[in-house]
C-alpha cells in the first residue's frame, strides 16, 4: 500500500461527490507534469488524503488505477484542462472534524518529503501541487492529528470488485477507414468507458443521485449506473450526461433496462404488463409506491423511457 497527499481546493465539490480524482495527462502544451503522471502509480487499497481550504477533509481508498476518462464538470476551473485525462476511483470517508496540518507542523515538518512536497515547512500549501506521495511514517502522523483510526478506515472502504458491466450490449465501433464516421479513438474510448460503467459517466450521475430509488442501497459499490435513454439511441453528449442515468440495485437495473418498470417524474413506479407481479413480490418491490420525485432534465430523458423502452405488450 501507499501512500498519497491529493490538493483539491478547485475540484474538490466534484471529486468528493463523485468518488474520484482526475488530472489531465499533460500540462499545457503536452508537457510532462510529475503531479499528473502521479496518477499512473496509484493502485487499488492505496491511502490517499484529501486536503482542500487549507484542512485535511477525508481520507480515501484507491479503487482501482486510472483509466483514461473525458473531463467532468469543473466549472471554470476546468477551462485550462484537456477533454480528456486520468481518473482514479475513490471511496471517501469525510472527516467529522477536518484539521489544519499547519497546527501540526512540530509534528509534520520532519516528515514532509525531501521532493515534491505537499506543504512547505511552515504549513502553507504548494500551489501546482495535485497527487504526491507521502511516507506511510507521516500518513501516520496525519491519522495521529487528525483522531483517524487508518484500520477502520481501509477495512471499511477496503476495494471491490466493479459490476462487470462487459456483457451488456456494446456499440459498434466506426470503421477507422471511413472519414464519415471517425470520431477518433480517444472519444470513443471515452464513450465505451462511460457504457461500461467505468467512466465519467457513473460519476456524473452521482453528483446527482444518491442512492437505488426502490431499495435504498446506498453503496455504490452495489449499483450499477443505468442509462435512461438507452445507450443506442443517445447522442453522444447524452452518453454521458449525469442526468440520462440512475443507480439502481442489480435486480432493479435489470427490470429498468428492459423497460418493464419505469418512473413518472413525481416517483410513481410504472409497471409494464409483461412484468409477473410475482417477480415484484419476491424481490419486494410490490410496497414501493413511489420512487421520489425527478428534476426536470432526468425526467425529459424518463419521458423518452416511458414513451419508447417500457414496454405495453
């Protein structure tokens, strides 16, 4: 296991909601950027510490390593970033009471690496700084400052294996010979990565919903990130639009994708006809009445889903 240090004062709404980290590949220029490249040698179970306002706020474990994936929804701190970079998957447990390292430096400065630090010697932060590496000697000083117990928190968020997404229905990729349909390979290993559930796509749907609408499971970890409007007829930005997707427990993405249930924007489960009312009951489904009301962008796409994927007969 390692051991890293992550400054994320600008993306820090979006990572923590989202459970991840992402860096473009390159600085501006396509030069090489050692905080970036620092993105490559993470590894599932590593320990990462997210610092951001000055605090310690959460303490992470590495999902998995990075995959390429297009750029989320910074805002305008992402204007100077490419559309595509390196995101990492990340299980964060938020800080109950966050910390100042600066506090702690007595304890901290004689831990801090010799290069690539994350803080100087005084306790500021380093501008420039994204992803470094930390000693697991001053990771243990950090949980020491912070009353983290680092067990807990590694036997709590310890990796799982992703929902294998691989045997769903895949795309056709374009023929690289014809100029027509080339989008080139970055994007369309951007789009086949969100199909799978292993893009910016899962995430974007995160920083919008929480949890499975009819069993509540909360663990993303056991949800699939299910398209609304199907894979097939999306547009391109609709792929991977947060709003054209649910998390939803295996059984019931089953039933949703296949367009036997589906949802009025007030909550109300549409059941199809073809759907056995014995399925519901042993899956206990049959006493959820409502799903919670949808915002208006998720229910343009439901609106599609009950038009044209549930299914009448």
């Amino acid at each position: 296991m390692r051991h890293w240090w992550v400054n994320q004062n600008q993306t820090h709404k979006v990572e923590l909601a989202g459970g991840f980290l992402w860096s473009p590949k390159t600085a501006r220029g396509g030069r090489s950027h050692h905080f970036y490249d620092t993105m490559k040698e993470v590894a599932a179970g590593d320990l990462i510490f997210s610092f951001y306002d000055t605090f310690i706020q959460a303490v992470g474990v590495a999902q998995g390593p990075a995959s390429t994936a297009p750029k989320p929804e910074f805002g305008t701190a992402g204007d100077p970033w490419d559309s595509s970079g390196w995101l990492v998957e990340v299980d964060y447990w938020h800080l109950p009471v966050p910390f100042r390292p600066r506090e702690y430096m007595q304890l901290l400065a004689p831990l801090l690496p010799d290069k690539y630090s994350p803080l100087r010697a005084n306790g500021d932060g380093l501008q420039g700084v994204y992803l470094t590496e930390i000693s697991s000697g001053m990771s243990s000083a950090l949980a020491l400052a912070g009353g983290i117990e680092l067990d807990v928190i590694l036997q709590a968020l310890v990796p799982t294996p992703s929902i294998d997404e691989s045997a769903r229905e895949e795309p056709e990729v374009p023929s690289s010979q014809d100029p027509k349909s080339v989008r080139g390979a970055v994007e369309r290993e951007q789009l086949t990565l969100a199909r799978r559930g292993q893009g910016v796509f899962k995430y974007n749907v995160r920083l919008i919903e929480s949890h499975c609408r009819l069993t509540g499971v909360t663990d993303h970890r056991h949800l699939r990130a299910s398209h609304i409007k199907p894979w097939r007829v999306a547009t391109d930005a609709e792929k991977v639009d947060g709003a054209n997707g649910l998390l939803l427990s295996p059984h019931v993405d089953h039933l949703f994708d296949r367009g036997l249930i589906s949802f009025r924007q007030d909550g109300q489960v549409l059941q199809s006809p073809l759907l056995p009312q014995d399925v519901m009951n042993r899956w206990h489904l049959d006493s959820v009445r409502s799903a919670g009301a949808f915002n208006a962008d998720q229910d343009s796409y439901l609106e599609y889903h009950r038009d044209a994927v549930l299914r009448q007969a």
